[in-house]
C-alpha cells in the first residue's frame, strides 16, 4: 500500500508524543512492505526532503502567524497545497493518515479531492485535557476533533480509555474505532558500557541521595503540582536523603515559586529542556520515575521508564492503568492525592526487591505488548479494512 501521512511534529520538531509516535511507527511498516510519504512542518536545519529509516519525509514552509489559530491555518493550507502535488505526481495513493485535529482540514479536503479514504489517530481530546469544555477556544479545537472523526473512515486510538472519551465526546460510534497501543524502542536506553554513571549522577544528587523524577511537558494536567506536594512526605520519611528532578519545559514558574513555598527548594532540581542523549542515561541512574498525570490518554513516558530499567510511579487517569499493571509492572496511586503519591513513591524506594521485580516485569511487558513490530502488524490490518471496504464503494 501507498499511504499519506500528515502530522504538525516529527523529529527534529517535538512537540509531545506524536512525534515519537510517527517516527517509529512507519519504518515498521516500511518493513512490511509499504511505501509511506510523511507530510510535516519544517523546523531548524532540517532538510526540505529526506529519507528516514524507508520513510520518505517532506517538510512544508508554514511561516509564522498572527495567533496559533492563524497558523494552524497556514500549516493546512501548506500541507494541502503539497499533499495534492504529492498525490498526483506519486498516484495512486491507497490511504491519508491524520494524526490529530491540527491537520485535519487538508487532511479532509484531500480525502474529498482525491476520494481517497481517510484513517485519523486521535492521541487526545480538548475535553480530556481541560476536563470539559468551559469556553470558545475549547469548543472551537473540539469541534475540529469532532469534524475529522466524522470524516474518517476508521479511528485509531491509544488505550480503551481513548476509545470510550471519543465515544462519549466526540459522539462516534464505538464499532468505528481501533485500538493500536503506543510503543518504543526498548534498545535506544540501551547506553555503553564504559558510561561514566558516578560524575554523571552527580551532576544532579549526592551519592546517598535517591533520585525521583518526572519527565515530560510542564502543564497542569501533568498533575506535577501535586508530587511537589507529595515531596515533603517523602523527605521527611527518607531523612532528607532524596532528590527531586523535574524535567521539560513550559510553565515552570509557578512551580519553583511552590517548591520555595513549601520549602523544599534545595531538595529540587529543575532542568529545563534536556536533550534526549542526556535523557537516556538519567534514566539509567535514576531511583524512581513519577507520572503524576491528571489527564493522560496513554502516558509513553512510562514505556521510556520501562525500557531503562526505572521503577514506575503513576497516577490511576486516563490510560495508565492500562499501561501500568499495579504491583506487577509498576505502583499506581489516586489520581490528584499528594498522600497516595508519596505512599507509592515511598513503596519503592524503600524496597529495593519490590523495585526490582516491577522492573523485570516491566521490560518483559515492552516485548509482548509495546513492540512496534507488532504494532504496525494491527495498523496494517487496520489499512487492508479500509482498502477493502473502499473497493466496494462507488464514492
């Protein structure tokens, strides 16, 4: 199969999860044969067109905008305008893959053009991530959510939790959605052997210090205001003998306000960005890894904790429950409950053999469950339904 894939982020240009998830998820299935043309946004000194892994990327000039809106707008019409020439110089294309709201419209248009049929991944929802809908902004994103599950053919989502937000919210019909779990390449945490983790690790804590971390975008819904609350409980139980790293970027100063609030300030650190060849060995050396979240449609991050070895900390919303299995494959708290995460973070770092089982287990799971391999086998299954039922149809 031929397949078009738009998406506003892929790397070098991250933004949140989707980045990683299209990058990894079509090598794959160039693997199984099938030829992919990733429509993106340019970004820095990456190149017009290049060919990654099989995959053939091309990026579009979007320039900038008056708001965000605006140049949503823009990027739409960019990608429309190359994705028609793409698709008429490269005829015939069997499949268009949106990933999200955000390339929606050229991804609509295009399927109306071309009468090619349209699969979308919704990897969240506006309603999730503000838990409703409280004004214009917000209904104008979910109403283009709405809109490009409408005109998909099929919907791909990450979790069961997914599948039943877009139900109610969206108002699709459950039967009309799929669910492909997110992956990861468990090989990329794996570091050489002459790393020098002792000066490293002390880049941030002292040798008897443990290390907690969260690593991720610094919103609110990722719920790090609560695991700062929850870090006096920790300090006191441990005798001040923690660090706590927080890792990302985005709204961090209301945060290290709170931390000197709570006066935990040097028991704190805060990266901001952190490239991902650093991130590989922190996680290595880190003692345990919180995911707080107060809305997380399926939570990667835990799969990257995974796959380094570090024991998993999270919060019972959205998807994670689904990813984590608790006190098997990691420990799973009250969402929004300071004392319930300091209770899991404490469960871990004061058992050693309990953390070292959830870690076996944990890595195990990447193989049967999170592999992209096996992945992009359910997308392509998913693929070869649609091409069928289009077959059928006189559009």
């Amino acid at each position: 199969m031929k397949i078009l894939v738009l998406t506003w982020e892929f790397p070098p240009r991250i933004v949140g999860g989707i980045a990683r998830h299209v990058a990894e998820l079509y090598p794959e299935l160039v693997k199984r044969g099938h030829e992919i043309h990733i429509v993106t946004v340019q970004f820095g000194e990456a190149p017009a067109y290049e060919e990654v892994e099989g995959v053939q990327v091309h990026r579009v000039i979007v320039g900038e905008g008056h708001n965000f809106f605006h140049w949503v707008g823009r990027m739409n019409e960019s990608m429309g305008s190359f994705g028609g020439q793409l698709l008429i110089q490269k005829r015939p294309f069997d499949i268009i893959h949106a990933h999200d709201w955000l390339v929606g419209d050229s991804a609509i248009a295009l399927k109306h053009h071309f009468h090619i049929p349209l699969v979308a991944t919704i990897h969240a929802t506006e309603y999730g991530r503000n838990n409703g809908i409280h004004n214009d902004v917000q209904r104008h994103v979910s109403e283009k959510e709405r809109f490009l599950a409408h005109e998909a053919w099929r919907i791909i989502v990450c979790t069961q939790y997914m599948k039943r937000e877009v139900t109610k919210v969206l108002h699709m019909p459950s039967d009309k959605i799929d669910i492909v779990y997110n992956g990861i390449r468990a090989e990329k945490k794996h570091l050489d052997p002459d790393f020098d983790v002792l000066s490293f690790r002390q880049r941030f804590a002292q040798d008897d210090e443990k290390i907690v971390y969260y690593v991720g975008r610094i919103t609110y819904e990722k719920g790090i205001v609560r695991l700062l609350q929850a870090a006096p409980l920790v300090i006191q139980a441990l005798g001040g003998q923690v660090k706590f790293v927080i890792i990302g970027t985005g709204q961090l100063e209301p945060l290290q306000r709170q931390a000197k609030e709570l006066g935990i300030w040097d028991y704190c650190c805060f990266t901001g960005f952190m490239p991902d060849e650093d991130l590989d060995k922190f996680q290595t050396i880190a003692d345990c890894a919180v995911f707080p979240s107060l809305y997380e449609p399926f939570g990667i991050v835990a799969l990257e904790s995974f796959a380094a070895r570090v024991p998993v900390v999270v919060s019972d919303t959205g998807g994670l429950p689904e990813v984590v299995d608790h006190g098997r494959t990691g420990v799973v708290t009250t969402t929004n409950d300071a004392l319930s995460l300091a209770q899991g973070i404490l469960e871990i770092l004061k058992n050693p053999e309990l953390a070292h089982q959830l870690v076996e287990n944990a890595y195990q799971e990447l193989e049967h469950r999170f592999r992209w391999s096996l992945l992009a086998e359910q997308t392509e299954k998913i693929y070869q339904r649609v091409v069928q039922e289009r077959s059928q149809v006189n559009w």
